[in-house]
C-alpha cells in the first residue's frame, strides 16, 4: 500500500450506485417520507454534479460491509 496522495485516502464501500439511491434507501430505513429528486442541472456546491462526480478513484481502499448492511446496522442502534 502507498502513501496517501496530499494526505488524502479515499475510502469507499463494496458497492456503487448513485448518491440518491443511497439517500433514498437512508430515508426509507428511517420511516422518512420525503423522496429524492435528481434534477438535469444539479450541482454539488456550486460545481456540476453527475453520477460519477461523488464516486471513488481506482486506486480507492473498499471496504467489506455493503451499504445495506450498514444502513440495518445503523438503523437497528438508533431504535435501541
């Protein structure tokens, strides 16, 4: 493994998909009835977005837990 690049490490998890469908899930997990919408023009402060924007480089370190089983995790602590 190499040093990190500016003492960046990008880390992500198994799988990829866009943001929305992750926050859509995130929200249906937490009883949430608002809905995600994904507008043509979006931006991501200021700068132009698209499924590709918010996603790791090639040389990512992946984790193991998919973000389904995160989000049950997650969601199962917080009721308790």
């Amino acid at each position: 493994m190499s040093s990190p690049s500016d003492g960046i490490v990008e880390l992500a998890g198994p799988e990829r998909a866009p943001l929305a469908e992750f926050a859509a899930s995130w929200l249906g997990a937490h009883d949430d009835p608002r809905s995600v919408v994904v507008t043509p023009d979006r931006q991501y402060f200021g700068a132009p977005a698209d499924d590709h924007t918010l996603v790791p480089e090639a040389g990512a370190r992946l984790g193991s837990t998919c973000f389904e089983a995160w989000l049950a995790a997650n969601t199962q602590e917080a009721a308790a």
